[in-house]
C-alpha cells in the first residue's frame, strides 16, 4: 500500500519555496494555508489535507504522487482491498484506507503538539 512521505513532503515544500524565492508567510498566502501550518509541515510536524496538498502542488509545481512511498500493511483494511472483487472496489478501499491513516497520522501529531503546549 502506497502511502504519504511526510518527510519528503516536508523536504520538498522547503527546497521549492526556497528555490522560488518564497517565505512562509509568501507561501501561506499563495496557497491559503496557514503560516504556521507552513513551518510546521516543514518541520515534518503537520500532514495537510487533499485540498491543502492541491494547493501546495499546484502553487510550487510539482507531483505529490512523487511524494508517495510503498509501504507493507498487515491490517484488516489491508485485506479487503486484497479481497476486493472489482477496479473500483480496490480503489474505493485504498482510498478509504490511506484517508484513515492520514487521520490517524494527524491525531498523533496533534496528541504530540498538544502535549508540547502543555509542557511549555
């Protein structure tokens, strides 16, 4: 199962704003994304959403499916999608699959941050 390289994200976003010229908040603006959710996902400490991946994609130009690695999955969701009869059932599941461990991967981050905060 393919899923997001935060930290290639976090890499690529960085290189391109800075090879473009950009600063954060130049890049917030562009794309409609927070600054600090801009630092944060170049720290490698935030996973944006579709459409905030859209934006980021379309605004420094470059292919997020290039950001997507291959990864061995031994849960039960990987399993329907290996049980899955037809194209679009294993689409369907994957699709639900990574958007589950992308909420997953925010949750935590979010318990991280939050914890931080607290420490502060």
């Amino acid at each position: 199962m393919q899923v997001l390289s935060t930290s290639q994200l976090a890499t690529t976003v960085k290189d391109l704003r800075i090879e473009k010229g950009l600063t954060q908040l130049e890049l917030a603006k562009r794309t409609n994304i927070d600054q600090i959710f801009i630092s944060r996902l170049e720290e490698d400490n935030f996973i944006p959403s579709i459409e905030q991946l859209d934006s980021l994609t379309k605004t420094l130009n470059f292919d997020s499916t290039d950001l997507f690695i291959e990864e061995e999955s031994h849960n039960s969701f990987y399993y329907l999608v290996k049980d899955a009869k037809t194209d679009n059932e294993k689409e369907g599941f994957k699709m639900l699959v990574e958007m589950m461990l992308t909420l997953r991967q925010q949750v935590q981050i979010r318990k991280s941050y939050e914890s931080q905060k607290a420490k502060v």
